[in-house]
C-alpha cells in the first residue's frame, strides 16, 4: 500500500463549500424565530492530525464508529426513517434507513476489513462535515487501499436525515492494484 500525506484542511475546505452551499439552498424556507443566535452558527474548523477524531462532532464520531463495528444495524439506527445516503464517486443513492443498511451490507461484501478513521470535521447548525481516511481491502484486488473522505451530514434533531460520501473512486481503484474501468462481479 502507497504511503501517502493527507492533507486535514484541504478536505474540510471543499466539505464546507458543499454545506455553505446546501444551507444556501434552504432559501427563506427557515422561520427567522427557528434560526440560531450568531454565537451559535459559529463553526469551528478542526482537523489536527495528533487529535483530529477527539475534535469531530459526536454525531460525527459515531456514523465513523458505526462504520466500523460489523454489524449494519448501527449505522442505520443513527439516520431517520426517511433518511437518504448518497455515495457521490459511484452515484448511489440509498433511502430510508433500510436503504443504509442496505448500502453498509453491500459495502462490506465488496470491501473486506472496511474501516473510516475520523481525523476532522466541524459543525454549522444542522449540518456536520467528518473528514477521515476510508480503507479496506476489495474481495479480489492485489492490495488494500486508504483514501481521504469527507463525509456531509444533515441532521434533523439527533439523527441523520441525509449523508453525502464524497471520495475519489479511481484512487481506490489505483490503490487496489485494479484497472480503472473496473466493475464488481456481478454488475
């Protein structure tokens, strides 16, 4: 496996981009009397290395801790029953919390010793950005791969009402030692 230097701020920027972008999208929709005080839409911007995962918002800590326990159940118990999983690299979208845990069991079949190491994040209202290296081994390939990820989260109360996975597919695929138009078996 290729040694490689990740980059905490360069993730957390592009993830930011994308939720400054999603709260934009939600227009005058929002009453002014449900909007937080500016001390409270103040975003803290974390990411260092040595104590990156002690500084990921909790929601955050868990969806990276429920990655990598094995059993599918706990991812989908942190989203909401109408909750909708984007894979942005492969375009996959997954509803419902059964759609979760259709997409983790998938996802372990395809990628064994599947982890997410949280080394970043922050959150801003209803949204958290978790950055973090995604690793794991495809059934087949000659090496196992790690790979930057940035993960953004919508909350609605404790849950998660949507997620967006953005990582790069042909890295994975490079990593692995597997032709980039690889496909699994199968599709």
């Amino acid at each position: 496996m290729r040694m490689r230097r990740f980059v905490p701020g360069l993730a957390v920027g592009v993830a930011a981009a994308a939720l400054i972008a999603g709260t934009a999208g939600a227009g005058s929709a929002a009453s002014s009397e449900a909007s937080p005080k500016p001390q409270a839409r103040t975003q803290q911007l974390v990411g260092a290395p040595e104590h990156g995962e002690e500084r990921v918002p909790a929601v955050g800590r868990r969806w990276a801790a429920a990655w990598t326990t094995g059993d599918t159940r706990d991812l989908a118990r942190l989203y909401t029953r109408d909750a909708v999983y984007t894979d942005r690299a492969l375009n996959l979208v997954f509803r419902g919390s059964k759609g979760v845990e259709e997409w983790e069991t998938g996802s372990r079949q395809l990628i064994g010793n599947l982890k997410f190491e949280a080394t970043g994040g922050f959150r801003g209202g209803d949204g958290v950005v978790v950055e973090g290296v995604f690793s794991g081994h495809i059934v087949g390939a000659p090496r196992p791969f790690a790979v930057p990820l940035v993960t953004v989260l919508r909350l609605r109360g404790n849950l998660i009402q949507s997620s967006n996975d953005y990582y790069n597919r042909g890295e994975i695929l490079s990593e692995s030692g597997l032709p980039a138009d690889w496909t699994p078996p199968g599709s």
